[in-house]
C-alpha cells in the first residue's frame, strides 16, 4: 500500500509524447549557438540558421540512450544520493535568491558570501536537506563569478551533493575544475559528480546560447544536467494543462537530444516547475491549483520514459510563516510528494524563490518529516491483515488490550506528539519564529562540517584565484 | 524474581507474568511479596512511563491485563493466608450510566483500578439509576464511579447523585465520574467528590480519595 498521484491516463500520456515528436520535427526548437547547431545537424537534426528541427527518428534513437539512474555524488560518500530514489523525494533548499530576510533584524537585504555559508552549514546539519543548492546568491562577488564562488562556498561548507545554477560555458568549465580539484581528477569526478547543474531551456522551445553550450559542456565532463523547464500556462506556453505538459514536455526531449549528442552516456533528470500564469499580471501563479496537477503530470511523463524526474517542489514559497500557513503548506508538500518526483528545490525559500530565511529552512524541515509520514509503504500479508485478532476480539469488542495491537502500532500509526513541532508547541510562550530562531543559533555555534584535506583546499583554492583573474 | 515479572508486566505478557507468578509460589515466595515487589510496581511503572508520554493505551491496558492476570492467581493464596492476609484498597462499583453505551474508557479504568489493588465490580453500560442504588446497596462500596461520553447522559450522573442523597447513601460512598464531556467544574456542580481525566489519574484519584 503506497499513495501516488496520477493526473494522466496512460493513452494521454502516449498522446503528449506522440504530439512531442511531432513538434520537434515539425516545429523544431531555436538554438542559439552555432556550435551547438552544428552538433545538432552531425546528428540528423535539419537545420536551418539557428531553427533545428529534430526527426521522429532521431529523437527515438535518443530514447534508447537515455541513463534510467543518475548518481549524484557527495563530499561524504554517506550522502550519495541514487535515482530513482527510495519512494520519496531527496529535498533540497530552492534556490538562488539576491535576497536574504536577515536572521536577526527580519529584514530583506541583498544576499551574501556569508549568507551562503550559514546556509550551507544549517543545510548540512538538517536531515530534510538531503543535497544543497546555493539558496542565496553570494552578492559581494563579481556577478561573472557568482556562480562559481557559490559553488566553492557549498562545497566547503556543507558534505552533501551541490546542484548549482551554471548559466555560461565558462562558468561550467570552472566549476568542472573546481569540483574536479574537489573530486581527485576529471575522471573521478566524472565517476562521482560531486555537483550536477540547472541549465534551463526558454519557454517555449528556446535554448539561449550561454546556458545550451553550458548544457554541452557539462555534459561531456559527465556531470547530471537538469533541463528546469519553466513553461507557464497561458504566457509561455497554451492556455491549456494538455497544450503547457506538451511544451514541456518536447522542451525536455530537445534537452535529452542535445545532451546525448554531446555525450552519449551524460546523464539528465527531467525536470520541470511549470507553472498557470496570472493573466491579470502576466506573472507566475503558484497558487493555482493548476500547479500540482502540472507537476503530477510531469512526473508520470518522466516515469513513462523511465529517467529520474525533479518535477515538484513543495510549498507556495510565498510569506514568512504563520501558524495557518505552515499547516497548509503541509498537505502542499504531501500532495507535492505524492507526485512520486525523485528531486524536490522548495526548503527555506520565500516570495516565489526572490527571497530566502533561515527561520522557514528550519520550519520547512519539520513539514518535511511530517509529509514523509504520508508516504510510507504499508505491508497487506497475513499479520498485518490480522484475520485472526479480528475473529478472536469479535463484533462489538476493542483491539486496545490486543498484543498484536501492542506490537504493531507504534510502525504503522503516527505517534509523533504535535508538540514535538516547533510550530505546534505552544508551551513556554515564545513563538514558532523565535524557537526557529533559537534553533538556528544552536546549529550555527555547534554544528561544524569537517574541513577539506589542505593539499585539496590549496588546489581549489588555486582554481578559484585563476578563475578570478580571467572572469572577475 | 521480582525484577522479572515486574519487567512481564511492563510487556504486556499476560501468559509469563502467570507462570512467573506460578513458579515464584511454587518456590516458596510470599504471595504478599510477589504482589508488592512484582506486581503493583510493574503496573505502577507502567501508569509512569504512561503519564511520560511514552506509554500509549495499548501497552497501558495490557500491563493492566497482566496484573489482573496475576492477581487471579494470587487472590486465593493471599485469602487464604491466616497471618493478616491482604486486604484490596477498596471497592469500587464502577459503569457506564443510562443510555450510554460507550465501554472502553470505563473499562480501561476498571481494568487499572483492579491491577492498583482495588477489588472492582463493573456493572457494564447503560446502567439505570436504580441499578446503581441497588448495588451500591448491595456491595457497599468505598467508591462509585460513574462514566458518560455524550452531553445528553451527563446529566445521569448528577441523577445518581441525587438519588444516593434521597436514599441517605451519599455520606457512605465517594462518587467520582469522568467521560469525554466531564470537567473538573462539572464534577463540582453536581456535587460528586472528583474528576479524572484519564484512567492513570482515575487510579490516583481513588488513593488519595481514600486516604
């Protein structure tokens, strides 16, 4: 006994893949890189300036490569990560806001280094951080070096698989050595990749040439690329759920065929944060019940073609938390991870991912392990059954003073007392925000994470110093 | 010997805590001793461990059960026994009062009662008032405990109440009730001498009422 939940019938899912085939030969995407395009057109794809149409044929073949697991690497090989994943998602902080809400003032000021590595660290001490983005963008660096340095500074404060944003060839090329420096060699890195990297397509149907040369780049070094497709219902792609999953869903396709061209054996997650638009505004629109059924439908897409999906992520993201929406939010990430999604980029973010907290990491944890409590596997055999107790208490008695009552209850029914959350206990006075906080400081002053090995230190360090003089 | 079916107990393992207790006689072993140093305090911890939030109900009442279990085969023993024997800590009429059916909370503190040393005589649901009086009459109880789990039977127990007063019983007899809808105010307002709200505290509440 397990919940999953499906949006799509499998004749649907069948169609969107069929009609997928047909836009990319069809339609086609744009590309623009001239490279890019060239490697596109050794492959079979017809292209025609920075218009690459993609054969039914070519994309099938494609299919055939695709790697079903993907292996994200750790500092600590105790927090490897395996897709697909153990029937509930691996979590991870969202991401990369210029904002930070200040621990101590509560106000919104630009992000910095400092920020990042707070975060790193509270992100390596909670269990519910199972791999890290760089939540907030290191402000105080040369913006052609953010990147980077959000990498170097995760890497050194935290033990667990970094995903960060890589939006040039560049900036790929220099994480590449610096996780390689990290990882003993391009080979080892490529063995275990320490980091895998977001490079998302521009609804609908673009590849921008910085992050689809970024994409090859990668992609040849072995690192997992994760295609973050942001269609959005009404603006970016059709009005229609069918129309925006299609989009989507072809976006994705293109990924996996520019990915493969450039190495065969590159591994990819599916991954989407498709969205209804607000047509008032223009703007994305989180609320929308829209939303998760979305978000179910990619990941039974990702399923039907058997890669690793990260295709659901959680809360609304939207305010600090009060006691009403930290409820809510709640039964948002049990209906998020009942989408079966292998990856999940919602802890601690706020106002749609522009701004981040300390605070709602925290809180965000908790509601984590709550919502794990509802994806648990229960067992139907003989014992759990319980033909036999039922028989011998009869119509009319009780099942309390049963040991089978005894031995089974504490596995199979929750027994976590509310007060045990930090938001629920409402003992002592102070608030859920100010036992959060307290919480934060605890980690901050006790919690370390084990220094680099100095030989590796000095080689990342050397990485960093070169990449300073050539970007910054 | 002791440790060990205290620790019976403590599981909830109705059968050992019966041969334990059967071996412990069959050694030779006071059966005062066995129920002072085994019994009461496996139960006792069982009722700690429950107000600890650690125990739930099920380990609860099956460490009641086990008691009881044990007490069955004692009892005898312990009647028979010429120097001083044992006396229970009193009796208490307990049940669930007319129109009610509900069985389990009532049961749950009947259950713990008897495993804390009271001798206890449940008279079941849906008990009318009369039945009350006449076994009130009858076994002369230290302690009547009257339950009810629906607003529209709590006025019964006040029922009982007055009836024990019109009857000139109230001055023999200690009432305590309890139920989901029960308050300690509603307790006070219809004059019955105490409120528990769950079967550990139902236990305690009789000791000290007693004393």
């Amino acid at each position: 006994m397990k919940s999953i939940l499906s949006f799509l019938s499998m004749e649907e899912i069948e169609r969107i893949h069929e009609a997928s085939l047909a836009v990319l030969e069809k339609t086609g995407i744009i590309v623009h890189s001239e490279n890019v395009c060239k490697l596109l057109a050794q492959n079979g794809a017809s292209v025609d300036g920075n218009r690459v149409k993609i054969p039914r044929a070519m994309v099938e073949e494609t299919m055939t490569k695709i790697n079903h697991e993907v292996f994200l690497a750790a500092r600590d090989p105790a927090h490897d990560l395996r897709l697909p994943g153990p029937g509930r998602p691996f979590n991870t902080t969202s991401g990369y806001s210029p904002f930070v809400r200040d621990l101590e003032y509560g106000l919104t000021r630009p992000s910095t280094s400092h920020d990042l590595k707070q975060f790193a660290l509270v992100g390596d001490y909670l269990e519910a951080v199972a791999f890290f983005w760089p939540i907030v963008m290191p402000g105080d660096e040369p913006a052609a070096l953010e990147e980077l340095c959000a990498l170097d500074i995760s890497f050194k404060n935290l033990c667990k698989h970094v995903q960060c944003s890589c939006s040039s060839p560049e900036t790929a090329e220099w994480q590449i050595r610096l996780a390689a420096a990290l990882a003993g060699g391009e080979e080892k890195l490529r063995e275990r990749p320490l980091f895998s990297a977001v490079t998302s397509p521009v609804s609908p149907l673009t590849f921008e040439k910085n992050t689809v040369e970024a994409m090859v780049t990668l992609a040849k070094a072995g690192i997992p690329v994760v295609p973050m497709t942001m269609a959005m219902a009404g603006t970016t792609a059709p009005a229609t759920l069918a129309g925006t999953l299609l989009v989507a869903n072809a976006e994705e396709l293109a990924t996996l065929v520019i990915v493969k061209c450039a190495n065969p054996d590159a591994p990819m997650i599916y991954s989407a944060d498709i969205a209804p638009s607000d047509l008032k505004t223009g703007v994305v629109n989180y609320y929308g019940p829209e939303y998760p059924l979305l978000a179910t439908g990619c990941a039974q897409l990702a399923r039907y073609y058997g890669i690793p999906s990260m295709v659901s992520h959680g809360s609304s993201e939207d305010i600090p938390y009060d006691q009403p929406s930290f409820e809510r939010n709640i039964l948002k990430v049990v209906m998020s991870f009942m989408t079966g999604t292998d990856l999940s980029s919602w802890l601690g973010s706020l106002e749609s991912a522009l701004n981040a907290s300390l605070i709602n990491l925290i809180m965000d944890a908790e509601i984590c392990e709550q919502a794990f409590a509802y994806l648990r596997q229960f067992e139907v055999s003989d014992d759990t059954l319980a033909l036999d107790i039922i028989d011998a208490v009869g119509p009319g008695g009780h099942y309390l003073s049963q040991k089978h009552t005894v031995t089974h209850f504490r596995k199979e029914l929750w027994t976590k007392k509310l007060k045990d959350t930090l938001v629920l206990d409402r003992a002592g006075g102070s608030s859920f925000a100010e036992k959060a906080k307290h919480k934060v400081k605890e980690i901050l002053s006790n919690h370390t994470v084990p220094p680099i090995d100095a030989d590796i230190q000095k080689e990342m360090d050397d990485v960093m110093q070169k990449a300073r003089r050539e970007l910054g | 010997m002791f440790e060990k079916i205290k620790q019976a107990i403590l599981e909830g393992e109705a059968d050992i805590t019966v041969d334990l207790v059967k071996k412990a006689l069959a050694e030779g072993i006071d059966p005062l001793e066995i129920l002072n140093k085994g019994c009461i305090p496996g139960v006792e911890r069982a009722g700690e461990l429950f107000e600890a939030e650690e125990f739930f109900l099920p380990e609860l009442i099956t460490a009641g059960e086990a008691t009881k279990a044990a007490m069955e085969i004692l009892m005898p023993e312990l009647q028979n026994k010429k120097t001083g024997g044992w006396q229970s800590l009193g009796k208490v009429v307990i049940g669930t009062v007319e129109g009610d059916m509900h069985d389990i909370g009532k049961s749950i503190v009947a259950s713990m009662l008897t495993a804390a040393g009271f001798e206890v005589v449940d008279l079941g649901v849906d008990v009318s008032c009369q039945r009350f009086i006449e076994e009130i009459k009858k076994q002369s109880p230290a302690i009547v405990g009257l339950s009810a789990l629906l607003t529209s039977t709590m006025s019964k127990q006040q029922e009982v109440i007055k009836a024990l007063e019109s009857e000139g019983l109230r001055g023999q007899v200690k009432v305590l009730v309890g139920g989901a809808p029960v308050t300690g105010a509603w307790a006070e307002k219809i004059g019955a001498d105490g409120y528990a709200e769950d079967a550990v505290a139902a236990v305690k509440l009789a000791k000290k009422i007693l004393n």
